[in-house]
C-alpha cells in the first residue's frame, strides 16, 4: 500500500510539473492568432548592436587592446586575418553571442581595419572551418562556454521557477539572459530562449 501511495504522489507531482511548463510557454509566447508568437526583443534585455554607432562607442567599446592583439597573432595569420579575428571578438564582448560575419556593420569592419592600416575593408570569405576555429578560440580567450544542453536546462529550470512569480514574457526571458550570463555561457539565438519550452516532450 505504501508503495502504491508513492507511486501517486510521484505521478501527481510530475502532472504539476508539466503542467507550470506548459504555463511557462503560455507566458512566454503571447497568445495571437491561434498561433504562439514571442515576446518582441524590443522588450527584453537581449544585446543587440545599435543602428547609428557612434565614433566614442567605437573607440571605447571596438578598439583592441594591446592583449586582444597579441593573441589575435597567437590564432590568425596576416594583418586581414587579425583584424578579422579582432572584429568577431570585439562584437562578441558587446553582444555575448557571435554575429555572421557578413552580418556585421561596416562602420565596426571599417573601424578595426583603420586600426591595423588596412583600407579595404570588405570581410572576405573566410572558410567555415577558420570561423569555427576562430569561434572556439574566442570561447577560451573570454573563458565563455558554448550553449549546450546543460546551458538549455539551466534556462528552462531558471525559467520554470521564476514563472511562479512573474508574469510578463520580457520578465522571465530577461531571467533566462541573466542566468546564462552569470554562468558564463554564450547566448544563443533570441528565439532559442523560448523555444526550448514550446514542446513538452523535450524534458
């Protein structure tokens, strides 16, 4: 009988577990349509890159310093392989996740390039596996962990239990940020921070 009981209570307590993730997701994602549709980041704290940079935000937040350069040299080779190495780390300090390369602004490309005395300053194909490298290598130098299943868990139980107090979308997906922030980990893609929770299955 006693064992009968637990084997109750231990399926009670998972229905009530599936069922605060399943108002998490109702929460995080407005209702609109019929369909679920996410909170904008407008509203959240996601880092973004601003439209109109100005030149003392290139100069305080995209210069290199004379350590950044230094490794720079340790990982690429050549002045446009630096700079480009330079340009995905100095994006990534200010983001906390790595932009396309063909994403990022002219004006930053065109900054770090005048740094290094190079006038084209067009970021060419560089191959997939020299990004990845240069990924990797801008992990280690920051001490960042890539997102990962554990960084997925840690959110959505950071997530889950904030849900009993807060209410707003923004809210609980800023939450989401600062715990992966805090934990060292890179931030993935503005809609990954929702997703996660849009299908139960998952846990």
């Amino acid at each position: 009988m006693i064992h009968i009981f637990e084997c109750k209570i231990a399926i009670l307590k998972a229905i009530f577990l599936h069922i605060k993730k399943l108002q998490f997701y109702n929460t995080i994602y407005f209702n609109y349509g019929g369909k679920y549709k996410m909170a904008s980041i407008e509203r959240t704290a996601y880092p973004r890159l601003r439209i109109n940079i100005t030149q003392r935000e290139l100069k305080e937040k995209y210069t290199p310093t004379m350590d950044e350069t230094h490794f720079a040299h340790t990982v690429a080779r050549g002045k446009k392989s630096v700079a480009n190495y330079l340009t995905l780390l100095k994006c990534f300090q200010n983001l906390g996740y790595f932009l396309p390369i063909d994403e990022i602004p002219y004006i930053i490309v065109k900054h770090i390039n005048r740094v290094f005395g190079i006038e084209k300053n067009g970021i060419p194909n560089t191959r997939k596996n020299t990004i990845y490298n240069y990924y990797k290598s801008i992990r280690h130098y920051l001490n960042i962990k890539q997102y990962d299943e554990l960084a997925k868990k840690l959110l959505i139980d950071t997530v889950t239990k904030n849900s009993y107090t807060m209410d707003n979308p923004a809210d609980l997906i800023n939450s989401a940020i600062d715990i992966l922030v805090k934990n060292n980990y890179e931030l993935p893609a503005y809609s990954h921070l929702g997703l996660p929770c849009a299908n139960p299955r998952n846990f």
